[in-house]
C-alpha cells in the first residue's frame, strides 16, 4: 500500500491553494482555509494512502468556501477533451488492435488530471502513449483476462479524462462485454461525478453508478453498500488514475491500474520516474 | 516589505522536511516535529516577511532535536568554497575593477543558499555573475557610494557563501575601507556563524560581530542591542541574501543587497524570474 510521505505534506498544501484560488478570490478566506487545512494535516494517518488526507482536506475546502471549486474547470476539461473525440475514435477505428490503442489512450487522458494542478500536454501525452513504451505494461495479461471475464466494472478518475475513457469502454463494448462505469459519489477535486459521465456521452453506452462517495480514489468503507456490493461481485476491474492505485494496490481482486504516476513520492515507490505511463495489474 | 503570501506555506514544510533530513534518522521523530512545523505555520503572521515565520519554524526544529542539523553541512561547504579561494582570488587579483569582479563573485556566492535546499551548480553560477548581466544592476551607484564612505557594515549570509564575501571583503580593505562583518548570533539553517567566520578566515582580515540573533535575515528587534546600535550608526550596509533582503527592504538605511531571488514568491514581487542576480540599492 501506498502510504502517507513526510513529502506529501507540502504537496497537500500546494494542492489546497490551486483549489483555494478556484474557490474563492476572497484572500482572506484564503488564508483562514489554508490555515484549517494545517490541522487536517497534522491529523494526517501515516499508515494509510495520501489519498485519505486529501479527502479530509478537500472535504473541509468545500465546506468552508460553501461551493465545489472545481466546477466549471470540470465542465471546461470534458469540453476540451470531447473537441478531441472524433479524431481520437477515428485512430481506434483504424487500427490493428482497438483495445490496445483504447487502453493508450485511456492512459494519455490521465494526463488531464496533472491539467489542473500544473500546466499540461495533452497532444504530448497522446503521442507518447502511442509511440512509446510504457513504464509497465501488463498488456498481454489485460487482453487475455478481458476475452476470459464478460463483466467489467470500469473506475472512473477525471473530468476531462473521462472522455478518454469513452473511447476504451466503447471497445470493451464492442467486444460484447458488459461494462460498468463507476463515478464519485458527490464532488472532490476534479474527479467525474454522475454529471460529467452525461457530458462526456458515457451514460448513452453504458450502465453507470456512483460509489456513494466523496473519497479520493476508491476508499471501499466510505462507499455505498450498493457499490461495496458491486465491486465484491465483480469479475474485473479497470482502475483509472493515481488515487484508485493509491487505495486499492494490495487488494484480493482482479485489478488493471491504468494510469500515469503523478507525484514523486509514487513514482519513487515503483521505482520509476515522475510522469511515467502503467497499465499495471494488481 | 516582502510579507508571506500563501505559496510560502509548502516551501516552509519543504525547508523543514531538508532540516529534519540532516538534522535525525528517526523518521518517528521526524513526523512528530513536522507536524508542530504546521502550528507554527498556523500562527503565521501575513503582514510580515516569510524570514519571521522560518526563524520560529527552524527554532523550534533545532529544541526538537537537541541540534543544530545544519552544523556537518555548514563546514563542508566552506570546504568546498574555500577550494575555489585561489583561483577566484587571482580572478579579482587580475580584474581591471576588482571592485566589480568582488561584487559579481560575492552575488555569485549566494547560490550555495540554494544548495542545501535543492542541487546547486556553483560553477555555472561563477560564470554566469561574470559573464552575464544582473537583473538589476545598481553597481554604478554602488562604487560612488564606497568611495564616499568610508565604514562599511557587511552583513554576511551563508555558511561557503561567506569564503565568496571574504574576496568583496578584501577588495574593501584594499580600498582603505573599515569592514565590520556580521554573522548571525546562534545557528539558523545554513547561516554563517563565528564558527563560520573562522573558518572561512574572515576574522584575520577585519572585525566580525555577530547579532546576538537566531533570526533569519536581519530583524532588528530580535537582534541584540550592541548590533542594534552598529547597525544604526553604520554609513553604509552591503547585505547579502534573500533573508536579509526580505527583512530589511524598506529600511531608511543606505544599503545595497547583493543576492540571488531564490522562490518565486520574492521573485515575483520584484518582476524578476527565480533564479535572477541582483546588486539592488534600497
């Protein structure tokens, strides 16, 4: 298991001002969050993944500026990523292998979640998901433990990103499998939510739920019952993004982890460099 | 005044987590003092410069772990620095205007700042305050001002960085100047201290005071009430370094700042990339 990094802490105080700073232009308030979010951090659990500090944090961000910050930037991400769609479907439709050019760029798209918190390349991140090899790559697995399972629940990460996703469900689709798309639950960081899955066409293709969480990534005892159902019964799991790494890396089942590691505290644990690109599997 | 602005609040942790590093082994330990770094950031005053929340912060660091983690680090880069003596001795020895060479070299010398906090190229930095023009270039003022006074205070930065000053120091003397140098009271971060002086040989060349202070930069009213009392009646104060430039800017004093902007807040505050050579009058 990922766990929390003495590093990680100027981390989260550099994540909580880029939300700040979309939040609330009151430098005040600002300041008075900024502060509380200190003391979330010294209750920070060194035993666990950085992922529930941050949704400590980000919780109590949302509640003080009374709004979720990341709103608009959100809506803005799916619209940038869906100007890219139809050129994007196009390169699956061509190639020799859809799921292997789906699953590229299912990983490009991560990229989008470094959007909001650095500058960020999307054209780049494509190409390199295309023409390069990545950090580790399980593909060979995926394919075969795909054409085994008929059910696969997909983990959503990002905004923006989820757009990418689209591209892989609709070849998982496809391929006759039964795919479900799993959301957050309520609004943390740029994460998808049930509204931006209607923005980026998922729910036209295929089932969708929420966790019934506001947790970072996938923290199995703050979901819904329902979903801790689902997730027990399911056959196979694509796992987009860090933070699901983060939280589910150890677990029992059948996991892809599809992602770019982000931080370098992540990246140092799997011994790879900071932005490398995965299809990992549990 | 440069005042602390939010994007100081991770650079703080990050400046303790490098302090913490040096200073102990024990990552238990390491966790419980970084975690009372952020009560110190929660009390951190806006209106002031960064300087005054640091010197609480790497205070309470060094009662936490019964040292000062900056001692090892300190002589290690006088060594380094007084490695480069000679050969930067007869640079400014064959220099058409020592005075000039003096000051670029002793700008030069504030990149060893950065070195404990990040990698450090001293070379490249020698190079570049000799080849390359500053981002603020007052040196016209600097050498009229000099040739009318005849008491300089020089207020040293760091530990390495000081065998740099000793070289601006020995023009000075040349000039038929009165130096006085003044080191910091008790140790803070990689300030110089006597200790340093000594090593660095500054003490065989001209008198060195300390400020009976364990701040970081110059903050007057901390300071001891001899220095206090050297400082206002000093002509004119040469004041190497961001901290001393954070602290002391504003000042009704004749003084010029010889540094290297080294964060981006400061640097940004002056419309200046990080990174940026200065020899700025106040």
């Amino acid at each position: 298991m990922i766990k929390v990094h003495l590093d990680c802490f100027p981390c989260f105080l550099k994540q909580s001002i880029i939300s700040l700073r979309l939040g609330t232009k009151d430098e005040g308030l600002q300041e008075t969050i900024l502060k509380s979010v200190l003391i979330e951090i010294q209750n920070a659990d060194l035993s666990r993944p950085p992922a529930y500090t941050t949704t400590f944090i980000h919780r109590k961000i949302r509640q003080l500026i009374g709004k979720d910050p990341f709103e608009e930037i959100k809506s803005e991400y799916n619209k940038v990523a869906l100007s890219l769609y139809p050129s994007l479907k196009s390169i699956v439709e061509k190639s020799s292998d859809p799921l292997w050019t789906g699953a590229r760029l299912a990983i490009a798209g991560n990229v989008i979640d470094f959007g909001i918190f650095a500058s960020v390349d999307i054209e780049g991140s494509i190409n390199r998901a295309l023409n390069s090899p990545l950090a580790v790559d399980d593909y060979n697995s995926f394919k075969k433990a795909l054409y085994e399972k008929s059910n696969i629940l997909y983990l959503i990460d990002n905004a923006g990103e989820i757009v990418f996703d689209r591209l892989l469900i609709e070849v998982l689709i496809s391929m006759g499998k039964k795919v479900t798309a799993v959301v957050k639950g309520s609004p943390v960081i740029n994460d998808a939510t049930i509204e931006d899955a209607f923005e980026a066409g998922i729910t036209e293709i295929c089932d969708v739920t929420d966790n019934g969480s506001d947790a970072i990534g996938t923290i199995l005892n703050c979901s819904s019952p329902s979903f801790q159902e689902i997730f027990r019964e399911s056959q196979l799991v694509i796992s987009k993004g860090q933070g699901n790494f983060e939280t589910l890396t150890g677990s029992e089942k059948k996991i892809f982890f599809l992602f770019q590691s982000k931080c370098d505290v992540v990246s140092k644990e799997l011994g790879l460099s900071t932005g490398s690109m995965l299809l990992k599997k549990s």
